[in-house]
C-alpha cells in the first residue's frame, strides 16, 4: 500500500511538472527590447520605418521586428484579427474599430508619432503647378476633366487621376476630408504603390498623382531625389485670396499646406512586451529625430521655424 501510494505521488508530481512546464511554453517571451513581433505599416511610411526598425534592432540586438507595408484597410484587418500586433496608420482607429476591439477585450493604444501630408504631383512638362483646394476638388470629382478647363492656355489633355492603391490612406483621406464621401472622377484609376504612382505621373503628361509626402519629403535620400527630378510637387492655396504652400516640413508643421494628417501607431499590446518597447522608442527622442530628418513633422520634437528677410 505504501509502494502504491508512494507511485502516485510520483505521478502527481511528474504531471504538475509537465503542467508547469506547459504553461510556461504559454507565456509570452518577449519583453520590450527582446523577442518577435509583427507589425502592419501603412505602405505610406515604408522608407521611414525601414530606417526605424534597423536602427531599433542595431541596438537592441535580441530585438526582431517583422513588418508587413500594406494598404490601410489590410492594416486596420491583421490587427483586428491579430495577425499583428501594432499598425502605423494615417489615423486613429475609429470608434466603430475600438468597439470591435473592446468586445474582444481588448484594449488598444494610440500613440501620435507624427504629422504627414498628402501630395499632389504633375508632369515636368505641365505648367500648371499652382491651384487652389476648390480646383483641386473640382478635378477629383471630375467637374474639371481636361487641362483645357484648367488653364485655357494649357496643350494638354484629358486628367489622368492616379492613386497609388484603391484601399490606401490616400485614397481614404480624399475620399472623407475632400470630397465628404462623393464619387471620385471617372478618370481616376489606382496602381499598386507611391513609387508606381511617381513613374506613371513621369512618363505621362495629362497625369495627376495622389502619393504620400513622405516619399519625396527627405532630401538626404538619394530614391527621393531621383524622383523629384521625374514630377513636379503642386503648390495649393487654401482659396483665391491666399498664398499656394507645397507640404514642406514647416507648412505642415503650420497647417499652411492644406492638406494634412496624424500619423498613429496602434498597440493591441497593452502589456511591457516587444510591440509597447518598438512603439516607445518611435516616440522616444531617436525615433522623432528620425521622424524629422524624413522631412514629417515629428509628434513631440520642436520644427524650427526660420523667416528669412530678403529685402
């Protein structure tokens, strides 16, 4: 009796072992600075956030960051789902989103990081660089179709409307703050990225471009540079009576440049893991840094503002 009593002890003690051992395979491994995550990137910050997570893991070399750059519907889909575990969007989640999220209980949190914009490109042989929101808003539903309408001067044709996705924040933030949900013009079409967008806009005259400004914002770039010699950047004018800024740094920074954004990054990871330690050293001091060398205006780092008098 004593040998069968002393048999299932040892059992018991095996089996909680193996439980034990079990429930520690469980537990999360990583920690803010060590481990794996998955993030989603909106495909409008995939130069910034190459740069971000090299220097990121260069540091912390038990770090790995795996980044998918996806349109903003695809982003918004993995991190419900849980495919990811940060997204860097051009927004905030909605409140429709958090709901969802809630209900799963979980509890997100958004970081701003950044003020981005949205730029409008035209061929190097188009003339008309400068144009006010209304005109610009005029083009986008089609009221202006051809250059002709635009300037009676102009040789050009019909207005090619390129996107660089049908999903992507670019086109979501057109469709909402611009055209307050009408139907884009006829003449617009999408194509698979911003580099596509730039290469359409080049070899085409008639062509009007929608791309992320963050593409073309860092002159220290050398990819940047060889595409601001492919297009011309437009000039916008918040109305007939005011001067036409292009979405530099510090007419972001202003609000000058009409058409700005926050930039998010959204963590489904409340806890002191990998994703919360990536998302704080975005928004830590080398992170903002990076932000404002990309040409963006970062989220908690002053932007120098400088008037030069040339009189």
């Amino acid at each position: 009796m004593h040998k069968f009593i002393s048999f299932l002890a040892t059992i018991f003690l095996v089996s909680v072992l193996f439980s034990g051992c079990s429930e520690m395979k469980n537990e999360p491994t990583d920690t803010p600075t060590s481990g794996e995550v998955n993030i989603v990137v909106d495909e409008s910050f995939q130069q910034l956030f190459d740069t971000q997570i090299y220097t990121f893991q260069s540091l912390y070399s038990n770090a790995k960051v795996h980044a998918k750059y996806l349109p903003e519907n695809e982003a918004i889909q993995r991190l419900l789902t849980d495919s990811c575990k940060v997204a860097v969007l051009c927004r905030n989640i909605t409140s429709i989103e958090r709901k969802q999220f809630e209900h799963a209980n979980i509890f997100p949190i958004s970081t701003k990081i950044a003020e981005d914009a949205v730029a409008f490109v035209i061929n190097n042989e188009n003339t008309d660089t400068v144009m006010t929101v209304e005109k610009m808003k005029s083009i986008l539903l089609g009221n202006d179709s051809i250059w002709k309408q635009i300037n009676n001067q102009s040789q050009l044709g019909k207005i090619a409307i390129v996107f660089d996705n049908n999903g992507s924040a670019n086109t979501s933030y057109i469709g909402d703050s611009l055209l307050h949900g009408k139907a884009f013009s006829k003449n617009s079409f999408a194509v698979k990225s911003n580099p596509e967008v730039i290469d359409y806009v080049s070899k085409n005259k008639n062509a009007f471009g929608v791309l992320s400004v963050n593409w073309i914002s860092d002159r220290d770039d050398s990819l940047t540079m060889n595409f601001l010699k492919k297009i011309k950047i437009l000039a916008i004018a918040k109305n007939e009576s005011s001067k036409a800024f292009k979405p530099y740094q510090a007419y972001i920074k202003t609000k000058d440049y009409p058409f700005t954004r926050a930039v998010y990054m959204i963590n489904r990871q409340t806890r002191a893991g990998l994703g919360m330690g990536f998302v704080s050293f975005v928004a830590g001091d080398k992170g903002q840094l990076m932000i404002l060398k990309s040409g963006l205006v970062p989220a908690i780092a002053p932007v120098r503002l400088v008037q030069i008098n040339t009189n």
